[in-house]
C-alpha cells in the first residue's frame, strides 16, 4: 500500500533532549517535507527536499534540522526540544514539487 | 508566511445543503490544490487545478479558480454528515507548498 508513515505518533518529552521524528515513504517520491499545525495557524512549512541530499528551509525551521540521505526517509530532528515546539507535526511527500502531497497520520509532540 | 487564505474561518450548515469556501492567495502560481482534514489526522489531497484551467469538478466536488483575482472557490454540493472536517487550499511557491488556516466545517444532521 502507497502510504507515509511517521513514527512515533504520540511523544512527550522534556525541555532540551533530542529527539528524533522518523518519515518514510514507498512511493519513490522526490519531493519530502515537514509541516507543523498549530490551532489558528493552519500548517506552516518547517523543511522541504527536492531530492536526495538536497533541503532548504521552509518558514519556520528555527530549532529544527532534517537530512535526506535515501530517497525514502525524511527524519526531523529537534536537536534542544523547547516548549514552543509543542505542536502536531506531519510529514507529507509527492512525485515532485507541485503534485498532490500524500500526507503521514501526523506526531502529535509535547514538549514539557 | 501563508500564502493562501480561506474564508470564511467555520461553517456550519444542515445536511443537504452546499457548502462554499473560498482561498485567496497573493502570487503567481503553478496549480491551486485542496485538501481535506479530519480531526487530528493527516491531510488528503481533494482537488488539484492549473492556473490556466477555470473549473474542475470530482464527484460533489467543484473548484473555480480565478486567476485575476487570486482567488479559489471549492463547492461541495448536497453535503453529508461525513463532509464536517477542515478543508485547506494549498499553492505552490517556487520550491515548496503553502497552505492556509482553514475553514473549519460542519455538516449538521
């Protein structure tokens, strides 16, 4: 089955310990990206990645890192979790930039 | 900063009954796509129009886009209890997606 998955669903953790969000997706798409959703705010954009070994910045990447090494897996990685970072975050992925995203069920975060 | 922008903010409205909800966006675009989202879960792709198409329809679903006035509209017509989720509009920026805040509907029984 086509899908995006994203693990854990559910973390809560505490001020300052690393973690790390995990993507992957099997439909060899080139294009990955990791938005945050926050009540009012709709989703805005943390990272994005045209292709393997390739990410920029989307509008809020201030406190978060991504790689692409493989095609498939899209990991972010919140290096000093804050409490601001508390949010739900999802990974979503498409053919490439422009096609219909395939969304992954979300991580919902809390940072204490 | 978002690059699309629905209205209104929430609907409410009666089994049966259409439901209207617009985006407007600021630049140039490539394609105009909405989605759907129930509560919580991740979003599913809806509609996908081209700046240079007018209409599309899918199912209960049409989409206008006007491109001179930067606008979209989606219709869902003789809505169901099911359709109550939020619908997002999302343009494409050069290199990424954006979305808007959302219109949060409700389809009463």
């Amino acid at each position: 089955e086509a899908q995006v998955t994203q693990n854990p669903r559910y973390l809560i953790t505490v001020t300052g310990k690393k973690l790390t969000v995990t993507c992957s997706q099997n439909m060899n798409h080139e294009y990955m990206s990791w938005y945050r959703q926050d009540p009012g705010l709709g989703l805005r954009q943390i990272y994005y990645s045209m292709n393997v070994e390739v990410t920029d910045k989307g509008d809020v990447p201030e406190g978060y890192k991504v790689s692409r090494k493989e095609k498939r897996n899209f990991p972010l990685i919140l290096e000093s979790p804050s409490p601001n970072q508390t949010s739900l975050y999802f990974c979503a992925s498409s053919l490439e930039i422009g096609d219909r995203l395939h969304f992954g069920n979300g991580t919902r975060l809390t940072v204490t | 900063s978002q690059q699309g922008e629905e209205d209104p903010q929430a609907l409410s409205i009666q089994e049966g009954e259409n439901a209207t909800m617009n985006c407007s966006y600021k630049t140039s675009i490539n394609n105009l796509q909405w989605y759907r989202q129930n509560s919580g879960r991740g979003l599913v792709h809806l509609i996908l129009i081209r700046s240079n198409e007018r209409e599309k329809h899918s199912g209960r679903l049409r989409v206008t886009l006007d491109t001179s006035k930067k606008s979209s509209s989606l219709l869902i017509t003789a809505s169901r209890a099911a359709d109550t989720a939020s619908y997002f509009c999302a343009t494409q920026d050069p290199g990424d997606m954006r979305f808007g805040a959302g219109t949060r509907l409700t389809v009463k029984p």
